[in-house]
C-alpha cells in the first residue's frame, strides 16, 4: 500500500486529530455518564422560532438563499446590531449569513489571511482556530490567559506583533474561561491594532449571556476598528439551536467581501427556510428575549459554581458563555486528562480537560476542567448528586 493511500490526511491537519469535543462525547455515551462536556444545551428554544421555521419551510422558502444570506435575515440582523449597540451596516455588503459561526470564523481567516502570515490566537482557545489558520497557511501566535481570572497582560501581546503580523482573533464573551473583556482591555486591542494596521476577527457567539450586570461591548465601536473588525456571532448559542447552524458576520464591505470570497466555496448558502423563520421570530421576540435569557443562565451558573465549590474545586464565578474552569488540584493528583477520563468512568459525569486549548502554555489547562451548565435543572440537579461524592472520598 502506499503510503499516499495509508497515511492520507493532509500535514496540515496533522497536529490537530479529533476533537477534544468528539473524544469526550464518545466517552460519556460509552460510560452513560452526564454530559457537561459538550456545550451545547439538552433542552429547546423558544417555541416561536420552530413555528416561524415550520411556517417558512411550508411556503416555498426552499431553494438556494442568496449566498450572502437572505435578506429577510440580514435585515433583522442589522436591525438588531443597531438597536443594541448603535453599529450600522449596510444590509447587503456588511452582513455575511454563514452555516454556523465556526464556518464564519474558518471563511474569516481563509479570506484574510495570507500564507506565512501570523495570526494571534488567546488561550485558551476555542480548538477552530489553530485550524483554521493552518488551512490558510498561516502561523499561529499564542498570548497565554492565566487562571484565576484570565487578565490580558499588555506587554505580552504587545511582543507578539512583528512584521508578519496580520491578524487578532478575539473571543468575548470567553470559551473556555468565561471571561469577558473588560474596556480597557479591549483599548489596549484596538489601540494596538490601529498601531499595527492589524485586523481583528471578533467571536462574540455568547454575546447575551454575561452575569452580574456586566455588558458585553463589541470592539468595531472603538475608535478606528469599524474598518478593521470582522464581528461573529450565532444562533446557535443566543437561541438554543445549535443544531441549525446559523452564524453571521458583519463587518466593512471590503473585509466581507474577502470573507464571502471563501464561503462561497466552502458551503455558498446556508440553510433558507431557517433564516427566512429565524428571521421572523427575532423580529417578533425583540431584544426583551435577551434578558430573560441572561436570567436564566445566570441561575444555572451559579448553581454549578456553589456545586463545584461545595466539591472541592476552586475556580473564579464566569462573567459570561455557559463553561466554568475548575481547578482540581485539591482533588487529584495527575492531569486534567486523567481526572476527566476519572469523572466520566467512576462518577459519571463528562468534562472537557483545557489542555487541549493550549499550544504555547499547555501547564496553565494541566490542573483544570470545563463544566458546561447549559443543561436543564434536572440534569444538573443528577450531576450534583454524582459529584459531590467527589468530597466524600478519603
């Protein structure tokens, strides 16, 4: 056999392998366990938005969408962006529809970012984004986040801009950390993207779920980064539809074009009676929907927070997104892989062990897990009375 045959896959995918996301699945459905690996959540959105998706696939809404997306979703999209946050963009070459922002995210860096480029990713990070720098080309770049409370350090992503420098990926509000940048934070970004003549590409997919009366605040509103910023965010996460794979991005018409300029070719369009109904139910749930969202989740997060507390983690409160990092180390002695794979076989409950979102400081995730609480009462309610018998081992 010979070795194209045997040993086909791509070199540039090679450091990459399955997903953390993937392995941890597969290992709660072989052992039974709780499933606060993956996050995605185990109940329904709202009822209106299956009615108005039902009604738009009953109405001739079934061909290809324009491939930028359908105009009754970038409307509503653009609506929303302004009412929210006063950015305006212009309906038909400001806003991308994308199948899922994962796609919006690969479309991003495969449209912007030259081979031997460099990119600078956060980590932890979410797992697409060293990919997708890889598929361009790219080179990544990490600016390491530091538990407890994962402050962005100034000078050291100040030291990874050089000439080769082409792009920021920021994730606020955070995935895995839960943390939301603060403004200076996000100043000290867009001051040294200006400085640099950086693009930014902005995954703010948990937009609304930020806790204790923190906002988020999107960075194409500061000073100069409107014209720099590719801003993403999702469906899939704002109203509980992971399944649907509905993503976006907005940004200034050239960036968008750069990015339509490789979604064409990756999926064209995406799913149409979905944005035709999406489309129609945002419009009738408003902005109101997003707080009672934030109510509900806040609830659920510190229910896990006082549960991994009382178990012995310790861990700082999330700002934002529906993930707790916990360090385990008063708990267990060896890595975040070994207690992970510990949960899901003797307590029955499934994690993700971090590690696996770092490159350049793996140690930082080494002493972690991420908890997902977007799971209904009652399943959060059966994996509190499996882990606290964690607090009850010798």
């Amino acid at each position: 056999m010979s070795t194209r045959t045997s040993d086909p896959l791509a070199t540039r995918f090679r450091p990459f392998g399955a997903t953390i996301f993937s392995e941890m699945t597969r290992l709660a459905q072989q052992h039974r366990a709780i499933n606060l690996s993956q996050g995605f959540p185990d109940f329904e959105g709202p009822q209106l938005v299956i009615d108005h998706v039902v009604e738009a696939l009953g109405s001739a809404h079934n061909q290809y969408a324009r491939s930028m997306g359908h105009p009754e979703l970038v409307a509503a999209l653009g609506r929303m962006e302004e009412e929210l946050y006063g950015l305006r963009f212009d309906l038909m070459s400001e806003v991308l529809v994308t199948s899922g922002a994962t796609e919006a995210i690969t479309s991003s860096v495969l449209g912007l970012v030259n081979p031997r480029d460099e990119v600078i990713l956060f980590e932890p990070y979410y797992d697409s984004y060293p990919a997708a720098v890889a598929m361009a080309g790219g080179i990544a770049r990490f600016c390491p986040l530091r538990f407890p409370d994962f402050a962005l350090e100034p000078s050291e992503l100040a030291a990874l801009i050089g000439p080769k420098t082409r792009a920021i990926v920021l994730n606020s509000p955070h995935n895995p950390s839960g943390k939301v940048f603060s403004r200076d934070e996000l100043l000290v970004i867009a001051n040294l993207a200006v400085k640099h003549d950086l693009l930014v590409i902005s995954d703010e997919v948990y937009e609304h779920l930020t806790y204790d009366g923190i906002s988020h605040t999107p960075i194409a509103g500061f000073p100069g980064m409107r014209e720099r910023t590719v801003t993403i965010s999702s469906a899939g996460k704002t109203y509980s539809f992971t399944g649907w794979k509905i993503g976006w991005a907005f940004g200034a018409a050239p960036l968008i074009a750069a990015v339509q300029s490789a979604h064409q070719f990756v999926t064209f369009a995406t799913c149409t009676p979905i944005q035709v109904g999406l489309a129609r139910a945002m419009n009738e749930l408003g902005t109101a929907y997003f707080a009672d969202l934030r109510m509900s989740y806040q609830k659920k997060r510190d229910f896990m927070c006082d549960l991994l507390r009382r178990t012995g983690f310790e861990l700082s409160p999330p700002e934002g997104t529906y993930f707790v990092l916990a360090a385990f180390g008063g708990l267990f002695s060896g890595t975040d892989r070994e207690f992970a794979k510990k949960l899901v076989e003797t307590v029955g409950v499934a994690t993700i062990p971090p590690s696996a979102f770092y490159t350049r400081c793996p140690e930082e995730g080494a002493k972690l897990l991420r908890f997902a609480f977007c799971k209904t009462e009652a399943t959060l309610t059966a994996a509190s009375e499996r882990l606290e018998s964690l607090s009850q081992e010798p």
